[in-house]
C-alpha cells in the first residue's frame, strides 16, 4: 500500500451517542511533492544560527506520484474526509493542492496557510472544509474576532479546527506557527465545548509523535474521546492497522 502521508484516526463522538472510529487518509504536499515529514522538523521561525531550518528537516517518504492519483484513489474507496495539508505557501504546493481538489470534488478537506483571503477560493475549487489553525491565533493567543470572521465566510459547517498540540507540565497545549509556538490554550473539555460551536470538527496532531511511527499518543486519544463533542481527527504515530482497531 502506498502511504502519501499520515495515517489518521477519527474518533467521532458526543455524549448524545456512542464512540465510532473509522480511518481518514492525508495527502501531505511539500514544495510541490507529496511527501511525509516528520512534522516537529519543518520549521519557518528563525533559528538560532540563522538558517531556514531546511537542513533539519526530516521526510519519511516522497511520492513519484502526483496528488490526483491518491484523490482518485481515495475516491474509489470512498474513504471520505481526507485531509489535503499544504506544508508550505508556494506556488508548487497551492497547485499540487489544486489537482487533488480537483480530482475528487467535494471529498477532501484542505488546510495550510488558510485564512479570510483565500477559504473561499478553496471551497469553490472542490473542498469539502477548511482547516485553520494559525490564522486564529497570534502571539500564542486564540482570536476569537478572526475565528468569527471565518465562520462568517465560510459557514460553521465548513471549517475544521486544527488543535494540534504538545505536552507540556501534565497538559496538552495548542502549538501554531508549524509546530513551533505553544499557544496560551490548552485541551480540556471546557475549551472544546467552546470551540465546538464554531465548526464542524477538529483536527488534533499528537506532535510529540507524529510522524515518527512510534505509536499513537493514547492518553491524548482517551481524552479526545472523552471531551469532544464534535467528529475529531486524531492523527500522529500510527504504525500498522493495529493501532486503528485496538
């Protein structure tokens, strides 16, 4: 089988009804490739030594392939609400983006540099959702003005949250801006209740894991099941099949 990007497990729950897990696909596309990188190595802020962080980064895979095989592969299996995840904002990437979306109308999901000038072109060329993560935040900090402004353009029935996070002192946190900055927002079922109301599912990276294949992070797993009230996406670490059924 062959794995253009994460292997991603959805754990879609409320307290209304009962858990249900299904399997999501990725298409990760970097410069133009799909490839799958081990995303805590992929960095824009500036480095201490002063280089662009491109000689740290670290890819498990690159594709020969373009991103409309995998599309249309995911379309014959029905494998609905894969994540199209632009890990840049060149011209390569947006149109390697475009070719999925176009591919399988409808079908996919895109995030990566999305915000109030671009969601609704996005939409128009075949995605299914959004998926915003840095866009409301600044400086570490949930914006809730900017959050409204999306839900505003595109529709709470359209946009993914994007809460990928760490562990840091016994809690997970929001981390934006790849990876990189903690946000002051931390996963607890209070805050997911909040957020609930202002899109239709999340999207949660175990970075701590993710892309490493070493495992899911199943404290992170067990309390997203717990809390959320919407479809969330978990998504880092997954090794086999296993990891989904167990």
């Amino acid at each position: 089988m062959q794995r253009p990007g994460r292997q991603s497990l959805q754990v879609s729950c409320s307290s209304q009804s009962n858990q249900s897990i299904k399997f999501r696909p990725c298409i990760d596309i970097h410069q133009g490739k799909v490839k799958q990188i081990v995303g805590s190595t992929l960095k824009d802020l500036p480095s201490t030594s002063g280089s662009n962080g491109n000689e740290d980064l670290q890819t498990n895979f690159v594709s020969d392939k373009p991103s409309s095989w995998y599309a249309e592969l995911y379309k014959r299996d029905q494998l609905t609400g894969g994540h199209v995840i632009m890990l840049g904002s060149d011209t390569a990437s947006r149109e390697t983006a475009f070719g999925a979306l176009r591919a399988w109308p409808g079908g996919l999901q895109l995030g990566g540099g999305v915000n109030l000038d671009n969601a609704r072109v996005y939409l128009d060329a075949g995605a299914s959702h959004v998926i915003v993560t840095s866009f409301v935040f600044r400086d570490g900090q949930l914006e809730e003005d900017r959050l409204k402004a999306l839900v505003k353009l595109v529709g709470k029935q359209r946009l993914v949250l994007d809460l990928s996070c760490r562990q840091r002192d016994g809690q997970y946190w929001v981390v934006t801006d790849r990876w990189q900055r903690f946000s002051s927002l931390n996963l607890s079922e209070a805050n997911l209740a909040q957020l609930a109301a202002s899109c239709d599912e999340f999207l949660v990276h175990g970075v701590d894991v993710e892309g490493m294949q070493l495992g899911i992070d199943d404290q992170l797993v067990e309390l997203l099941g717990k809390w959320s009230p919407i479809p969330v996406t978990y998504a880092g670490g997954a090794r086999t099949l296993d990891d989904l059924e167990r």
